[in-house]
C-alpha cells in the first residue's frame, strides 16, 4: 500500500467536473460517506494509480479506476459475469456463417456486448466464463496472469500414476515447446479406459488432448471444470448463472484486479 503521506494526485481533487470521491465510495458499500472519507484521509484510495487523500476530490466513475487497499471497487452496475456449461458440438463462438450453434444459442441476446474469456474446442464440454467487462476478460485471459484451469479427461487405455506424474515434473515435448501440468491425479482406471483430474495453466490451444495424444492416451472426453476460483458445480449442460459479488470479487484478485 502507498505510505500515507505519498503524493496525491491533483487532476483529480481540482476537476470541477465529477462526483465526489467519497460518494462513489459509500455508493459501491464500503460504508457510510464518513467512513470514505476517514479511507481518503488514511492513504487507502487510489484513482487511475495515484494516491488521493483531499475530501474535495471529484472522480468520474464511469472512465476511471478507483482502488481500495489494492482492490478495484465496482462502480459500474451494468458489467455482468457469467459461468456456462458449454455441451459438445457448440462452438465458443458468439456466431458462426455455417449455422452450427454457438454461445449466443445459449445466452440469446438478453446481454449487450457480452463475450467469451477464452474457448474449448467443438467437442469439449465445461466452463467457460462471459464478461461485458473488458479489463476483466482482458486479465483473465492474459497469460502473465497463469490463471489455472481444470480439467475432466476421460482416456483411452489405463494410464499409470507414475506417467501422470512425469507429466508434472517432466512434461512433454509438443511442435510449439515443453509443457507441463501444473497438477494432476488419476480419478478412475480400467483396462481400456482412464479417468483423470489435470490442472494447468497454458491457454494453448486444444494443450490437455495434444499432450495426452503425444503419449499414447488419446482423449475421449474432456469437461473443464474451473477456472481460477470459479467452479462448474451442478450448472446443466447448456444453461449459465449470473456469477455472484463474490465470486467476480475472487477472480479479479486472482487476475491482479
């Protein structure tokens, strides 16, 4: 946290334009107006990366970024996040010129200006999160952020622990690089068919199937079932859920937000 006593910054608290710094705090639930202005005066409200510690400060919260104790505050009721359970054969597309479904089939147009953070391929199934925030979505799919996925995969053929741990430790040699799992664990196994539990980080695509297929396990189902902090649960195949304050609160500190 900056010390208290850091430059604050003048843009804001000598604009006439605005609402007042303290109202938008007690506005987003961080208390009453008293108690923003007692965060303002502690050194505990950032606007755009600059300390601000004069009451008159005016912000305009519709354009810029507004942090308590490192965390951005919401301000902007209209962004919206969702969890879907995307089915086989739909594409992680909103739209598609050869008419196959895609996520728009799903969500309809209920929600303006809604995208997907990151894809699965046509014949896997899972999570995929949708945002009208565009520095959410910008950080959740960036890969210095590393965020973690899980996966669901169904094998062919009975895959030992120790192959899944040299998949931890060592990894495998694909066209485009080594690549490791971050985790993984073996749920079920037959003489014909594996189950097993994988966690990584690399957004690459279509990365669980090639490194299984590189092995000799080729995937016969994958199903994604988090991402970051966010959990598939009981979501149907098909539908979504409106992600909860809190949930949206746990990926965005995930992502540095």
């Amino acid at each position: 946290m900056p010390h208290p006593y850091s430059r604050a910054s003048k843009a804001h608290s000598d604009s006439p334009e605005g609402i007042r710094l303290q109202k938008v705090l007690a506005a987003a639930g961080l208390g009453s107006r008293r108690k923003a202005e007692e965060m303002i005066l502690d050194g505990r409200v950032e606007v755009d990366g600059e300390l601000v510690t004069e009451l008159g400060s005016r912000v305009n919260p519709d354009k810029q970024q507004i942090r308590v104790d490192g965390s951005r505050i919401h301000i902007n009721d209209k962004h919206i996040t969702l969890a879907l359970n995307k089915p086989k054969k739909v594409l992680s597309t909103m739209d598609d010129p050869k008419g196959r479904w895609t996520l728009r089939d799903i969500i309809g147009d209920k929600y303006e200006r809604i995208f997907h953070m990151g894809r699965l391929d046509y014949d896997s199934e899972g999570l995929i999160l949708m945002t009208n925030d565009g520095e959410l979505s910008q950080h959740v799919m960036h890969p210095s952020y590393e965020i973690q996925k899980t996966y669901i995969a169904t094998l062919e053929g009975k895959i030992t622990g120790g192959t899944l741990r040299r998949l931890v430790t060592t990894g495998v040699d694909l066209d485009d690089g080594f690549i490791k799992f971050d985790k993984a664990a073996l749920i079920d196994s037959r003489r014909d068919q594996s189950v097993v539990r994988v966690v990584l980080h690399s957004g690459k695509n279509r990365i669980v199937r090639r490194m299984f297929g590189a092995i000799g396990y080729p995937v016969t189902r994958l199903v994604r079932t988090h991402i970051g902090p966010i959990a598939l649960g009981d979501l149907k195949p098909g539908s979504y859920r409106v992600l909860s304050a809190t949930e949206v609160k746990s990926l965005e500190k995930q992502v540095g937000l």
